[in-house]
C-alpha cells in the first residue's frame, strides 16, 4: 500500500509541469497528505486559511493562480473549515470566458453555497448567459449550476432556456436539461407541472443517455401518481427488451451486462405500474423473465440486476414462474459465502414472503445464521424480516430476540425503531397478560423515553381495562401482577419517567386492590418515587395523586389513615412548588383526606376509571332554579335555531359564536335581577382564574361558553368537545394531555358531529386493513439450531390463530372505542382524580380509534385485496385516456427521430442512431412500435 | 432522491472528497463524516458493505488505501451503489491510469468533474465512460 502511495506521488510529482500547478499547492496538497492526525490536518489548514486570506484580495491575480486558490477554498471547507471568506472570488471566477476556469468556478460555488444563500443571486445572471452559449460544454457547465443553485424563486428566470435546451442538438446538453427540470420538479412541482409531457418526450430520445436519464425524472413522478403513466408500461417493457437484447452501444456495457444501471432503474419503475395492476403485470411478465435467465449471476452488478428482478416481481401481480425464478434467486443469495449477497438475500426474503409465504420454510436456518451473525448490519436485516414474519407462534421468541438486541445496542436511532417494533408487535399478538406486561416493563424500563407517550397511555389503558372478555378474575390478575412486576421494578435506579409515570398511575389504582400490599407499603414506594425524582414535575405529579387515590381507597374502606412522615413532608413540600398543578394536587390531597368515607367514596371511587361519568346534558337539575327566575321575570330561553330575526347574520353563518351570542342575549335582555347574570359573568370573562374543581355537572355549560371562542373552526359541531377544551385550559396540565389533543375523538356523544365520526372510523378501518394485510405472512418449519428455527417458523397450525387473534384485537380495540365514546368516564384512566371530579378529558392515546361502527369493518379477508382484482381493468381504461395527451405529443417526436437518424449518425451514440446499424434502428423501431400501439389503443378507447 | 452524499476518505479517516446532493452545514458535514468513517473504518472484510446510520444506508467499498463510500435512501440497491463506486474507480483509472489517492488530491476538480457527469440531483444520470470523459478531455485540450 506504502508502495502504490508513493507511486502516486511519483506519478503526480511527474505531472507536476503538465497541469500547471505551482510548487505552493504540490507542498499543500503533500503537506494534507502526509498529516498523520487530524490536530495536524488542522494546524495546516488554519495557517492556508490565513495565507489565502491574505493572497487572495490581492490585486491582479494571474487567472491560473486565481484557480489554484479556488481550489485550495475547496480543500477547506472539505477538511471541515469555513472558507467562506472566499466565496466571493468563486463567484467571479464564474464569469470567466475560460471554460474550465468557469467550470471550476461554477464547481466551487455549487460545494460552497446552499440554493438559499445571498450570493446566487450574483450567478442567476451568468448562468443566464451561459445557457445561451455557443459552446455546448458552457451550457452543460451552467445546467449543472442550475440543478444545484436554482431555488424556488429563481427557477422561472431559468425555465424558458432550460425547457429550450430540452431541443438542443448536442445530448449531453438533452440530458442535463432534463435533469434541470427534473431539478425544479423537486424544488416545486407546480412550477413545472404543465411541462411534465416533455419527460414522456424524452423517454423517446434517440440517445440513450438521454433516456437514460429521463427514467430519474419519470421515476419521481410514477412514485406519486402511478395512473398516470400507465400508458408508458409498453415503452418500458419494450425499452428494457432492447436494453436486455444488448441493443445500446458497447460503451454502457458494465462488467459485460448491457446498461445494468438502466435496466435497474427500469425494473424500479415497472415494480411500481405493475403494483396491484394484474393487465400491466402480465406485460413485463416475459421481459422480466428473460432477465432471470439472462443475468450472470457470477458478478456483483448481476446480482444487482437479479435483485431488482425479485423487488420487481413481489411488487408486481404475482407470476407463479416468476415467483419461482424469485425462489430461486433468493436461495442462491443466502446460501452464499458473501454477507452482502446474504443481506441482499435476507431483504428480497422479507419482499417475497408478502407473496409466497412458504418460502421461508426451506431458509429458516440460513436466517438464524444471519441472525447470530456478529455483524451487525446483517442481524438488523435479518430482524427487519422477522417483523415481517411475526405472528402469535413465534412471537414471544422473536420479541425477546429483539429486546435483548435492543438491550445490547447504544444508537439511539436504531433503538427508537426496534423499541416501537416490539411494542408494536407484543400489542398485537401477545400471547397473554403477564407476558405483555413484563415485555412492555422490559422496553420501557432500557428505552422508556425513547418510545411514544402514547405507547404509555395504551399501556395504563390496558391494565385498566383488562385485555378481552368480561372476565373480572383475569383482569385483576392482570393488574396484581402488574402491580407486582411494578414493585419489583420500581427500586431500580434510572427507569425513565415515561415509565415511572405508568407505575405510580397502576400502584395509585390497583395497588392496594387485591390487598396483597398494605398502604402503607405503596405509599412509602410512592414517595421514593417522587423523592427520587426531584426534577421531573410530571413524576411528581402521577405519584402525588396516585398517593391521594390510596388514601382515599382507605378511607372509603373504613380504615384510618396513617400518613407517613415521609409522605406528609413530600406534600408540605409540594404544597409551596413552584409549579401551580403540583401545588394544587399537594393542597386537594390534604383536603381529601380530612373528608369523611361517604364523600371520600364519591370524589373517588375504587377502580372507577374505567366507569362511566353521568352528564346531565338537559342540565335538569337546574329547572327549579330556571322556574323560579322566571317567575321573577326572567325571560326564557330561545334556542339558537328560534332566534334567527335577532341575531347578526354574520355571526350566524359559522355556528361557532354560538356562546358569544348567549353572552349578548343575557346582557340586553338583563333585568335587574342579580343571580344568573351575575354568575355567567364571571364563569365567562374569567375562566382562566377559576380554580375551584367542577365537581357538577353545572359548570360545562359556563365553560362551554368561553371555550366556543378559542377553537373557532370546531365550534357548533360538537358541544361536548367544546365543553373540553375549556376544562383542559383551566386546569392546564399539559402533561396528560399529551402531544395530540385533538378532540375529534371525543365527540361522539353528540349526534351532530357526523363528519368526525365517519372520519374516526374510516382510520380504524384502515388501520385494521393494514393489520390484516401487512401481518399475512406465514412461515413453518421445524430443525435445530433448531429450537429456535421452530419456535421461529412454526407450525402451519398457526396461521389461522394469528389473523384471528388480529381481529380479535380490532374488535377489542373499537369495543374500546365504542366504551369511550359513550363512556367519558372511562378516559379518566390516564388523566386521574382531579379530572375524574372535573369533566374527563380523553386520553390522546385513544385518538386512532374510533366508533362502534366498526367491528363489521374488520374482516379476516381482506376485502381490498379482493377489491383490486375487480378494479383492474377500470383503472386500465381510466389511464388509456389519461395516456391520450401523452401519445398526442410523442407522435411528432418520433418522426422527427426517423428523420433525423442518417443526419445524426456521425454522433456518438452510432449504436443507435445509424441506420446501418440494424440495432439501432430496431431500437428505434422498437419504441416506435410501442408507442404506436399506445396511441392506436388510445384511438380504440376515444 | 437516491444518493445523498459521496465520499472518498483515506485509511486514517481523512476526507479526500466530499459531494453532498442535500445542503448540510459545515458542522453537520463534520459530525456526519466522522460517525460514518469511524463506523464503517471499524469493519472487516467479510462483513458487509452496507452499514445503516441514522436514515441513511452507506454502503462503502475499499481500494487499497482509500474508502468510497456513498451514502443512499432506505430504497435504493445496495449492490448496485456497490458498482457504481467501481464504476467511478474503473473511470478514474481510464483517465488517471491506475488512479490513487494522490491523483484526486492533486486533481480534485477532475474528480468532482466526473461525479458532475455520473450523477445529478442525487441519480445515476450517465453509466458510459466515454461520455463521462469526454468534456473532461476537451476541456483538458482547450
């Protein structure tokens, strides 16, 4: 290696007069190279930064030496230093007539400058220019600046020239004028929306770099909107065919593959049109075929253009042979020594197990190898395709697997993703109770903040609720064992707090429940809790009124209550925080306790959470009260529909100030008697100082009122929402409330929010669809390494278990759903006591579930899949038309490329262009024909 | 997007090119740079070329003293990234002969020249070495 180094030297020493380079740069450049630590890479390049500084503002500097500065402004920043001193002289070499001197400048500016920076602007007039230029190596020099400088709003002083370029004669100036545009199609869509057809046009190009290109543009937009292009499935097919056939020059050849990279990017796009379309598949069936058997499966790029095949194949409507071909593909990558055609085996395994799940019987052995492989990009592959495997069989060894993994890794990234895949995982296909809950503790307690809030929310749900059947003995089995593994858990030093916050809301409901642990005990736990977390308020805030629901348990049961000493101090200490909530929460604790049973039972009933709170929506108990203001000639109440005459129609037309009004009504309609004025008045002016507990339900109507102003565009269509949202506010505790709080999913009280409904369950839908399809894949098995294999893969048995037990957890999920929509009171689960005397407000975690609807949505087949084969052939005939525009502009195109082809045939892409080449020729002809018979399909369907 | 970044870094860890198709700050750059170079230097020969990191997929390859690794989205073919880098090696050669590190230190922008040509808003635009090269030689004769 030494050797070959100073070869190099050598060599380039050698070139040292050829390339013009100063003795100064050769010494730089040696100097870079020869530091042996990065402290001494960066003392070279502090004191060039200080050479430069001073040499490059000096007066006429010779062009050549101007360049070498650039180049050495290059090093600097490529070394991790700022250069940006010199960023105005790459600018001006820009304006060089010298071509690579503009080129290097054009290069430096673009490694230097974001497409936002100040500078551009000095450019977009050179750029201008040089795209008019005679040279065609200028016009590609500054098409490159344009992809890489051109924003948003400089791209219309760039459009007109670019979309000119698109005729140009030379093709290397085709083909960057179409990444051009391809370049303001990232930056913004709808700047070039109505040129999309000229990327069609250049698929036709009779260069083939050309059209080479043109298929990265032509991807992008595919990906987005695959219906467009259906038209164009013939072209490629046809276009792959010739590429496969070795029709393109010599010179794509790679490795003795014709033109892999484009057959790749070919392959990418037929895997996308042929998606769930079964007419466009069968198209590229035989060219994807031919493909399998032409490939030599020796070299890396042809195993790369196999794996494309097999990635195009699990995506396209299945092919019995293909699939077979596929089989055989993947069997080869994993049984080879190499780890890079293992992990590509591995990942084409997770595709076609979608497709044919029995494949990964035969390969179950080379999967555990790849699993307990010490390299590490292997083994994430490889637990990427258990994901994809995971059913109620295998999934307590695959969780397990995966945790421990987990356990054993210190990315944060990685951990992130895999903790959610197993919560994921054991959510929907854990085997029982006990098992979820220690799974769940082991996640939480190695990457608790790594994970979603919600997963927490949905953790305290579910050990409220129980996980199936009314089977009251499971459920609080359920929970003492939760409280169990809690208690054992909870002393170990470090748990995060998402984690804690779980614990103290479980030790405050159930901890005493089963009266296995006394208060006393929990109570003691609870202030270590909160002792130990000093600095998070949002712990202190679960353990505090988890401390109150134990000793309001102990006094509706009739016992005495001792309070610790510990626990006394923490409250007295709390009940001077800084933070009010924390205060609050100290102050009702110590009032709390002071009640007596019977009112204690009432604020606080045992395992409540879960129950349901009565609303007296009619406000009933209120009628007296009404009756007798009336009889002191007060005016009744005309609801908004009967008061249409009096009111501003402005206001009327969004329901939304529907309190505002009720606030004008009251004051213009006033007579002097004090009390229901006088009341509304505070309740809506001064909501926000309001402390005192809404302990009945008279207080929703008087917040209701304030909160209609805030949440405009939700007003009027759900009262109860509305009513919320202003409870939440007063008692501002952002803590439970969580990241989403979007009310749409506690309105479904009120009848007249239909919209949000539908919404709430078309979710649920999807998200059981998603359930059912993406879970499909089974494998079985049976040898050892071998134990694990078969617990890994199963027996077939299984299959069955798992879609239902898939369903079965929709149907528990939207029975939930069902219980909190009409059951406000169940959401209290996350919120706690003092909300529980409020008005609940639910948890956000339940926001993804909807209706009751729902369960007639949750089939063990999947009806979408059943949907798509009926579509196909109404898709098909909906994108002929879309085709029609398409085929109208290609027509000329392809004239102009016959008659252009004897003039063209000194270019360098003969292969194609010269008619003496029947390659050529039949390249052309070739696209011609597909073409053709798009447009006379179209013709047909006009 | 494809191909978010290219680098050519030596076996001490020092970038010897740097191509980002997304803005990155210096700093970003920096830290970017030296995560992946200590990951994926920390390798052997019989794992992998591929190594996740963040969101991105490098996937690297060594010739003699030198590391080209390439950064792509989660989508891309590994393999064929793999072959791209010798592809740019192979076009090196045929313009360097037999191109080493010194070559792209003293010839930086002939480099940054060619992957102008290879790649363009994050894809592989040209494949054909003769069509890389050859504004690269006229210029060079200019």
């Amino acid at each position: 290696m030494e050797q070959l180094k100073t070869i190099g030297r050598e060599l380039a020493m050698g070139s040292q007069g050829g390339f013009g380079q100063s003795k100064e740069f050769l010494d730089l450049v040696k100097s870079i190279g020869e530091a042996r630590s990065k402290a001494e890479e960066d003392r070279i390049v502090l004191h060039e930064i200080e050479t430069l500084k001073r040499r490059i503002s000096e007066p006429d500097i010779p062009k050549r030496k101007m360049k070498e500065y650039i180049i050495r402004l290059v090093y600097i920043e490529m070394l991790g230093h700022d250069a940006s001193f010199g960023y105005i002289h790459a600018v001006k070499m820009t304006h060089d007539d010298t071509l690579l001197l503009k080129r290097t400048g054009y290069l430096a500016v673009t490694l230097f400058l974001n497409d936002d920076h100040d500078l551009i602007i000095l450019i977009v007039n050179t750029i201008q220019k040089d795209l008019r230029s005679d040279n065609y190596l200028v016009v590609c020099a500054a098409l490159n600046a344009v992809c890489r400088l051109i924003n948003e709003e400089t791209i219309p002083a760039m459009l007109p020239q670019v979309v000119d370029l698109l005729a140009h004669s030379k093709e290397a100036v085709r083909k960057k004028a179409i990444m051009a545009l391809h370049r303001f199609y990232q930056k913004s869509p709808s700047s070039v929306s109505h040129l999309v057809s000229n990327f069609r046009k250049r698929l036709c190009d009779n260069d083939p770099g050309v059209m080479g290109a043109t298929l990265c543009p032509l991807f992008d937009l595919i990906t987005i909107e695959v219906h467009s292009y259906k038209d164009l499935v013939v072209s490629f097919v046809s276009i792959l065919k010739q590429v496969a056939e070795r029709r393109l020059p010599k010179s794509y050849d790679y490795h003795q593959m014709p033109a892999p990279f484009i057959q790749i990017r070919l392959l990418k796009i037929l895997a996308l049109l042929g998606s769930g379309d079964k007419q466009a598949s069968e198209n590229m069936y035989t060219v994807v075929g031919d493909i399998f058997r032409k490939c030599d499966s020796s070299s890396n790029i042809g195993n790369a253009v196999l794996y494309e095949c097999v990635c195009c194949v699990s995506s396209i409507y299945p092919n019995p042979k293909l699939l077979e071909a596929a089989a055989d593909v993947i069997s080869r990558f994993l049984k080879s020594d190499s780890h890079n055609l293992k992990y590509m085996g591995i990942d084409s395994l997770g595709r076609l197990i979608k497709m044919s799940p029995e494949i990964a019987e035969q390969h179950q052995l080379a999967v555990i190898d790849c699993l307990e492989d010490p390299d590490d990009t292997l083994k994430r592959k490889t637990f990427e395709l258990l994901y994809k495997m995971t059913k109620s069989s295998n999934v307590e060894v695959i969780v397990d697997r995966m945790i421990d993994y987990m356990i054993s890794i210190n990315d944060n990234h990685y951990k992130t993703d895999i903790a959610s895949r197993c919560v994921e995982l054991a959510e929907q296909f854990a085997p029982s109770n006990h098992w979820f809950i220690l799974t769940m503790n082991k996640v939480f307690e190695h990457a608790g903040d790594l994970v979603n809030v919600k997963v927490a929310h949905n953790l305290m749900r579910l050990i409220a609720e129980g996980f199936g059947e009314d089977d009251d003995a499971a459920d609080s089995q359920l929970r003492s064992s939760a409280v169990e593994s809690y208690l054992h858990i909870i002393g170990e030093p470090k748990l995060p707090s998402v984690f804690l916050q779980v614990i103290c809301w479980v030790l405050g409901e159930y901890g005493t429940a089963d009266g296995k642990y006394s208060a006393s005990y929990i109570t003691g736990k609870l202030c270590d809790v909160a002792e130990a977390c000093s600095n998070d308020e949002t712990v202190k805030a679960y353990a505090v009124t988890a401390l109150m629901k134990i000793y309001a348990f102990e006094i509706a049961a009739g016992r005495k209550v001792d309070m610790l000493h510990e626990c006394q101090s923490l409250v007295e200490e709390l009940s001077a925080s800084h933070s009010t909530d924390l205060q609050q929460r100290a102050y009702e604790l110590q009032a709390v306790i002071c009640l007596d049973a019977h009112a204690v039972e009432n604020i606080i009933p045992s395992d409540a959470s879960c129950e349901d709170v009565e609303i007296d929506k009619n406000l009933s108990f209120l009628n007296s009260y009404v009756q007798q203001s009336m009889e002191n000639g007060a005016q009744p109440y005309i609801p908004e529909t009967q008061r249409s005459g009096m009111l501003d129609t402005n206001f009327r037309s969004q329901d939304q100030p529907e309190a505002s009004l009720h606030g004008l009504r009251f004051e213009a309609y006033e007579l002097p008697k004090p009390p229901v004025p006088s009341r509304i008045h505070t309740a809506s002016l001064e909501p926000s100082t309001e402390l005192v507990p809404a302990s009945e339900p008279a207080y929703p109507k008087d917040t209701h009122q304030v909160a209609t102003v805030p949440s405009v565009s939700d007003a009027g269509s759900s009262e109860l929402k509305l009513r919320l949202d202003g409870v939440q506010r007063k008692w501002g505790r952002p803590a439970y409330s969580s990241s989403a709080p979007s009310p749409s999913s506690s309105t479904s009280q009120n009848t007249v929010n239909g919209v949000t409904q539908i919404d709430a369950a078309g979710s649920v839908i999807s998200k059981a669809h998603k359930t059912n399809d993406s879970r499909k894949p089974r494998v079985e098995i049976s040898p050892e390494k071998q134990k694990l294999a078969a617990s890994l893969f199963g027996g077939s048995s299984q299959t069955e278990k798992r879609s239902t037990s898939a369903s079965h957890k929709v149907t528990k999920a939207v029975s939930h759903a069902a219980g909190k929509s009409q059951a406000p009171k169940s959401a209290v689960v996350s919120n706690q006591v003092t909300v529980e005397k409020t008005i609940h407000q639910p948890p956000p975690d339940l926001l993804d579930l909807g209706e009751p609807a729902v369960p007639s949505t949750t089939p063990s087949v999947d009806p979408f899949k059943q949907l798509e084969g009926l579509l196909d052939p109404t898709q098909v005939s909906s994108t002929a038309n879309h085709g029609a525009v398409g085929a109208a502009t290609e027509s000329p195109d392809i004239i102009a490329l016959y008659g252009k082809t004897p003039a063209s045939g000194h270019s360098s892409s003969a292969a194609i262009s010269l008619p003496t080449n029947g390659d050529g020729v039949n390249f052309t002809a070739g696209l011609l024909d597909a073409t053709l018979s798009t447009a006379h399909a179209e013709q047909l369907s006009v | 997007m494809g191909i978010r970044f290219i680098l050519m870094v030596n076996k001490q860890g020092q970038t010897r090119l740097a191509q980002y198709y997304e803005y990155l700050t210096l700093e970003e750059r920096r830290a970017l740079e030296g995560e992946i170079v200590r990951k994926c230097l920390a390798r052997n020969e019989q794992q992998c070329s591929f190594v996740e990191h963040r969101n991105y997929k490098i996937v690297y390859r060594r010739y003699a003293s030198l590391f080209f690794l390439v950064g792509v989205d989660n989508d891309e073919n590994e393999l064929a990234i793999l072959e791209f880098i010798h592809l740019l090696v192979e076009t090196m050669d045929r313009h360097f002969g037999n191109v080493c590190e010194l070559d792209i230190m003293f010839h930086l922008e002939k480099a940054h020249f060619m992957l102008e040509e290879m790649v363009m808003n994050g894809c592989i635009v040209e494949t054909s070495k003769s069509n890389i090269l050859s504004p690269i030689q006229l210029m060079d004769r200019a």
